[in-house]
C-alpha cells in the first residue's frame, strides 16, 4: 500500500463497493479509513469478502447500495434500488452472527462518528 505521511491523520476515506480482504482492511483502518459494503456481500462466490465481513471490527464499516449497480440477491441482475441496503445489511448480520437491529445501531454510529454528524437522539 503506498502511504503518504504528509496526509496521515488529516485526511480520511470511505472506500465505497470493498470487495477486498481482512489484510487489505485492516490496512486501510490503521490510517484512519473505513470501508463500505454492497450487495456483493450476498454473492455466494464473494468468500473473501465474507471473511471480511465477519471479522471487519464494529464502527468501521458501513453498508450501501451502488445504485444502480450490484444488486445484492435476490435481485442480482437487475437495477439496484436504495431499498436494497436493508439486504445488504441483513447479509451483514447473518455473516456475523448478529441481529439486524445490531448492524443498524454500529453502521449508525459508525457514520456518525466518521463523518462528523450530530448524534440524533
């Protein structure tokens, strides 16, 4: 991975669609980034990225849709909606063994914290 030590710690990023693996990951959030997750995380072949899910720590990751590309199943193939997320994010909970009432409170959190949003109450 090529570092730049002038932008450590100023400069942080969302690497949208991951498809990579926990070492490539793990990488990019010990400099501050975080990744995000779509309907690849349902394709049965995606198990790299499955491993990733599952061991990826809570409060650096988010879950999106690539609208309207990669739709997760069972609408692989066709157009992606925004709907979609709450797939992706059930494929999520299923990989990690967790609630989707989970998922949604550490993706939350997680964007919260990242982006700087004001905490909702």
């Amino acid at each position: 991975m090529v570092r730049y030590p002038c932008y450590s710690g100023r400069l942080r990023g969302v690497f949208h669609c991951f498809s990579g693996t926990l070492e490539q990951t793990s990488e990019l959030l010990q400099i501050g980034h975080a990744v995000s997750f779509t309907g690849i995380v349902s394709f049965k072949n995606a198990h790299d990225l499955h491993a990733c899910v599952r061991q990826v720590p809570a409060g650096s990751f988010f879950v999106e849709t690539d609208c309207p590309y990669l739709s997760p199943e069972p609408h692989r193939g066709q157009r992606c909606e925004p709907a979609y997320t709450r797939l992706v994010a059930e494929k999520i909970a299923s990989l990690r063994g967790l609630p989707l009432e989970e998922i949604a409170r550490e993706t939350t959190a997680a964007a919260e914290k990242f982006f700087r949003f004001p905490a909702i109450a």
